[in-house]
C-alpha cells in the first residue's frame, strides 16, 4: 500500500519539478495561509489576560483566564467539521480554490476579533462575538494545512521533506510576530493602554497579511498529479472506509509536536503568573523559541529527505522523554530569564527535530484523492484534543496540584503516545 502511495508521489521526475523563482512562490503562497492562522492563534493566547479581563470578567482572575481559554479551546471543536468539508472541497476541487477560501474566513475572524466591543460596552455580545470570530478562524484553520500541504508535497514530491517543512517553520515566523508584539506592547505600553487599545494591534496587523496572501494564492497552479488522480464522490467516505489506519498514525504522530507547540504558546503566562516573571521576560523568551524553530525546520526536512522521517523523529522523542523532567525541574527552581530561555531553547531543538519532517510523512499515509481530507481531519483531531485544552488543562493542573512540574507529566505522556506510533508507522507503512 505504501508503495503505491510512495510511486505516486514521485511520478513526476526532477526535470518537471518546478522552477527555483514557481518554487518560492509556492511556499510562499502555501505557508501565508498558514502562517496567518497561527499569528492569530498566538496573539490570542499570549494576550489571554487581558483579554479574559476584557470581555470574561469575573471577581476570580483564575476564572477569568480559565474562560478565556476555554473560549479558545472551544474554537477547535469545529476544526475537524472544517477539514471534513474544506478538505473535501480541496480533494474534489482543488487545492488552491481551498485555500482562497481558508483565508478569506480567516480575515473574516481576526477583523471581528480587531473591532470586538468589551463586555463593558455590550455586555454578554462581546465574549459571545469573541467565541462565533474563533469558530470561524477556527472552521478556516480545520482546512488550511491539509490543503496547502498537499499542494506542496504534490508540486514538489522528490523533496517533499523540505519543502513542506515551510508549514511549520512558517509558525515560527507567526511566533515570532506574535511574541514580538508582545515584548513591545508591554515593555512600552501601561496596563491602562494596553487594556484599552494595545492588544487589538495584532489582530489589526495580521489583517494586513490577508490580501498579500490572496493575491499570491490567485496566482498558483495544480500539480498534474491532481489532475490525474482518482475521482471520489465523498472523500471523508472514502478516507473512513478504507484509509483508517493512517488516519489513526497521523494523530498519534501529531501528538507531541501538538503539544509541545501549545505548551511554548502557555509559556508566558506560565512565567508571569506561576513563576513570578514580568510580561516582557516571558515573550522575550518565547521570541528564541520560536527564531530556532522558524531557522532550524527546514534543514529538519532536507535531513529527513536523506535519512528518513521516522528515524529522525524516534531520535527526537526519545531526547524529549529523556530531558522533559529535568528542564521543568531546573526552571521551576531558578525562575530566571536565563533559564527560561534556556528551557524554551532546548525544547525549541527537540521539537524541530520532531515535526520538521512530520507534515511529509503525513502526506505519505495518504493517496492524492484523499491527502487533503486525510491530513486536514487527523491534524484538526490532534490538535483539538492535545493542543486547545493545552493551555487549559495545565492552567487546572497547576491550580489542582500546586505543583508547577505538572506541564512536564502532560508532555511525557503525549511523548509516549507518539514513539509508540512511529514504532507502528515503521512496522505498517515500512517508512524509515
């Protein structure tokens, strides 16, 4: 079965492949989409104390933050409905009329979020229009990464690794942004000022990233193994039938980087409110995290093209487990802005390592006629249940246990999860 899929990716020889000037433009137009998504999701997430007190307010700021996360928990629940109906959409259709309409929601959603009025304003409307704007970024998202990743690896399949290893570094640049808004924001800005306007700058920034995405993904074309790809009427039909066994691997594979990733999101808020750090400590030390993963992915996925994806990924989870425990344990015992960083520094390596060849293998658990619904509902399932409620359930952990080493028991175990599905990657799908 594997190498049936393997054969197909790599029908197209190397002389077809597309033009080094095309090749960027695809990235390009596949990561924006991408990259705009997790901007949102970031600037949200990193402002969620301001925000609960904004439009969650209660006399209990534990329960403030807990419902404004719970809201962004919430938002992921439709994630799997939009990849059943956008990736099915992007497999009967195309890919690249899914992902103009990806990004048309997203800009729908973060301009709703921009211009929200508080819960002082409009009372019990503005956590309600906080929540329908996330459920539509998040129906949007649902759809944006099995779409433009298939696009990618399909365009460019003789080095799938490294050019669909753009989808995640592109969320180092959102991190990146999005931390970086955030070190300014509360390093310049009073708690008065921020509460009043600062925090919609973000979200008023990411709608400038819309257009240029539209106008690039306008201008992108299909790969011919689309064209030539077997016709399904109901892709979802089709993957549930006879493709469920990928299916399940793909979301035992996207366990760990799921939550790794929305662990370094919680980091902030963790250092500010559990470790007695200032705003601007925290996001300054999510910005090194996020520069290491934006620089570090994409040699990720050319060594993975070399030496193979689930090798490189065992490798990667074994450190992890090894190391997990004793970061949070040296970083809970010297709160300090060097440890910090050199916590989310480590973590940062380990989990490029991880994922920088994670969205091809992804891809190639999947024949062409059902990749983009395959890849969009096993990434949306994952990161609805090992990503949203991340933040959340280490919030109601901590607060639980009084223990600030619970994120690390969290971790551990998405780690096990995900080697024992590399281990049956390699035994069913003979992928190295």
């Amino acid at each position: 079965m594997t190498d049936t899929y393997l054969s197909n990716n790599n029908a197209s020889s190397a002389s077809e492949a597309p033009s080094d000037k095309k090749l960027y433009k695809l990235i390009i137009a596949s990561s924006i989409g991408n990259a705009l998504e997790w901007f949102d999701l970031i600037a949200y997430a990193f402002f969620a104390s301001t925000i609960s007190k904004l439009f969650f307010p209660t006399d209990n700021e534990t329960l403030s933050l807990m419902m404004a996360l719970f809201a962004f928990a919430m938002s992921y629940l439709i994630r799997p409905l939009g990849a059943v109906v956008i990736g099915g959409y992007a497999d009967k259709v195309g890919r690249k009329a899914a992902m103009l309409l990806t990004i048309w929601l997203m800009m729908a959603g973060t301009f709703l979020i921009a211009v929200m009025p508080t819960y002082e304003s409009i009372g019990l409307l503005a956590p309600i229009g906080i929540l329908l704007a996330r459920l539509m970024q998040g129906f949007s998202a649902g759809g944006e990464f099995g779409s433009a990743t298939a696009m990618l690896v399909e365009q460019y399949p003789e080095r799938k690794g490294f050019i669909s290893s753009f989808m995640f570094a592109s969320q180092g640049i959102s991190g990146l942004l999005g931390a970086g808004f955030g070190l300014v924001l509360t390093a310049t800005l009073t708690t008065e000022q921020l509460e009043d306007w600062g925090w919609r700058v973000p979200f008023i920034f990411g709608l400038l990233i819309g257009p240029v995405g539209l106008y690039i993904r306008r201008h992108i074309e299909e790969a011919e193994s689309f064209a030539e790809k077997e016709e399904v009427k109901v892709p979802v039909a089709e993957l549930v039938k006879t493709h469920k066994r990928g299916l399940f691997f793909n979301i035992g594979a996207m366990v760990l980087s799921t939550s790794v990733t929305y662990s370094i999101i919680f980091m902030p808020t963790y250092a500010t409110k559990y470790l007695g750090l200032s705003g601007s400590i925290g996001y300054g030390g999510t910005l090194i995290s996020y520069a290491v993963l934006t620089v570090l992915t994409p040699f990720i996925g050319i060594l993975s093209d070399r030496i193979g994806r689930t090798k490189l990924m065992m490798f990667a989870g074994a450190l992890f487990f090894i190391t997990v425990y004793p970061a949070f344990m040296l970083l809970s015992a010297n709160a300090t802005l060097l440890v910090l960083a050199s916590v989310l520094f480590w973590l940062s390596v380990l989990k490029a390592m991880y994922f920088g060849g994670l969205p091809a293998l992804m891809s190639e658990l999947f024949p062409t006629h059902v990749r983009a619904t395959g890849m969009a509902l096993s990434y949306n399932i994952a990161t609805t249940v090992f990503g949203s409620f991340t933040p959340f359930l280490l919030v109601w952990s901590i607060s639980a246990t009084d223990d600030l080493m619970a994120p690390s028991y969290y971790l551990l175990f998405t780690c096990c999860v995900s080697l024992i599905t590399m281990l049956a990657i390699r035994k069913h799908f003979k992928i190295g």
